[in-house]
C-alpha cells in the first residue's frame, strides 16, 4: 500500500511539473504548426513577435550558407491557398528558460500533404512578454536525404 502511494504520489508531482513554463513555451511552438497545417496565417502571425527574424542554414555545392527569411513573407505564403497542406511534425524536443527567455530545439520533418520535402532541426528562440512567450528567432536546417523521420512514421 505504501508503494503505491508513493507512485500515486510520484506520478501526480510529475504531471505538475509537466504543465507550467514548458509547457506555455510549447503552445507557442505548436500552435506555429497548427496554423501551418490549417492555412491560418493568422494563427501564425500571432507567434510571432514584432521583431522576429527568420533563419536557415543550408548546405549548397557544398558550401555552407545562413539565409535570413522574413517573417512577414512567411506568413504570407502560409496564408495563400495551397492544394497541399504544410505538415511538420516535430519530435526529440528540448525546452530550456531562464526567467522571461526560452529555447526549444527540435528536430522536424516537412511534409507537402503526404509527400515528405525534407528534415532538419528547428531552434527557437522565445521572449515571455506583455503578451506572453513570443518567438523573436527561429532558425532551422534543412537536409534533403539522410532525414531521420518521426518515431511514428
């Protein structure tokens, strides 16, 4: 009896533990790909802070390149109709804050409608605000062979 007591107990600080400023950080994060999936750049546009940038790092005849994105383009582009939905599942996530400044990173596949595109990792970086956790960075890499996929694929 007092085994079990003590998981009942165990396991009810860890659900505690799970909801709070992890799990704020990564509402945030899923509702980017929520709105991505929905065509809602909307959805999007409020993830964003004001200042955000955009960032990927590439690999292009083998040379190594950082390109900058605009967040207003990408929202864009979200919003304009497409046939095939814009899915990116992510996995194998890491949440790191200190006091109004969080990270995640996380790795991620992109898929057009079923059709996968490519894999990478995405790193964000999020500011807790007036209007709470806000990415201000997002920079991801993008590989087109040797992805690893999600564990549920």
């Amino acid at each position: 009896m007092k085994n079990l007591i003590f998981l009942l107990a165990l396991l009810y600080s860890l659900s505690i533990q799970a909801k709070g400023p992890n799990e704020d950080v990564m509402k945030v994060v899923e509702s980017l790909f929520e709105g991505m999936r929905k065509g809602d750049s909307t959805m999007v546009r409020n993830v964003f802070s004001e200042q955000a940038r955009l960032m990927t790092v590439i690999v292009k005849d083998g040379q190594p390149l950082l390109r900058t994105g605009s967040v207003d383009g990408f929202v864009k582009a979200v919003g304009t109709p497409h046939d095939k939905s814009w899915n990116e599942p992510i996995w194998d996530f890491e949440v790191k804050i200190d006091g109004k400044l969080a990270q995640v990173w996380t790795k991620y596949a992109f898929y057009l409608g079923d059709d996968f595109s490519h894999c990478g990792v995405d790193a964000f970086q999020l500011f807790n605000g007036e209007d709470g956790w806000k990415i201000f960075q997002l920079t991801d890499t993008r590989q087109f062979e040797n992805c690893e996929l999600p564990p549920n694929e």
